[in-house]
C-alpha cells in the first residue's frame, strides 16, 4: 500500500489556492466594473445646455448700478470679456454694457 497523504494535501493546497486566486480575480473585475459603473454614472453623456446669463441685478451684488471686475467674476465668460465689453474703460460694466453680454449669451 503506497502512502498518497503528502500527494492529497498538494493537491488539497493547490486547490485552495487556485480558488482563492479565483475568488481575488472576481472580486477585483467586480471593483474595476463597479467604477466604471459609477464614472460613467457621474459623467454626462451629452454636453450641457449653456446656461442662461445671470440677471444684472444678481451681479451687481454691491447695488451701485455697476457690475465690477470682482463682481463679474463669478462668471468666468464674463470676467474674460470684462475689457471688451467695458466700452468706456472705467473698470465698471454699466446695464448697457452688460445686455450687449447677455444677449450674446442667449
């Protein structure tokens, strides 16, 4: 009679490692489609519609009649076209100024 107890606990040992090896490579390809999952979730599948300008009033936070540079800079667009569409140079966008901007943005 041969002894097969070294060669039933190799095999015993392989198994267990080849199903722990298993059970890893699932459980990483669930995280990987879980994340994809989630990016493509949180990612738009269409560009955003532009958003509509914001009333004078609301940017002119200070209530002087005038939108400054500090004021328009909460809206990038705006702060980037401030030297263009302050027409007179005074570092204020008047309402005039301001509807040439908002109509442009509509």
């Amino acid at each position: 009679m041969t002894d097969t107890t070294p060669r039933s606990i190799l095999t015993l040992a392989t198994a267990c490692m080849l199903m722990a090896i298993a059970a890893s490579s699932y459980a990483q390809a669930q995280r990987t489609s879980q994340v994809t999952d989630d990016a493509q979730a949180t990612s738009p599948r269409t560009a955003p519609a532009p958003s509509s300008p914001q009333p004078f009033e609301d940017l002119d936070t200070n209530g002087d009649g005038a939108i400054s540079k500090d004021e328009a800079a909460v809206d990038p667009p705006l702060a980037q076209a401030f030297g263009t569409l302050d027409t007179d140079a005074d570092g204020r966008l008047t309402p005039e100024e301001y509807a040439v901007y908002a109509q442009g943005q509509s």
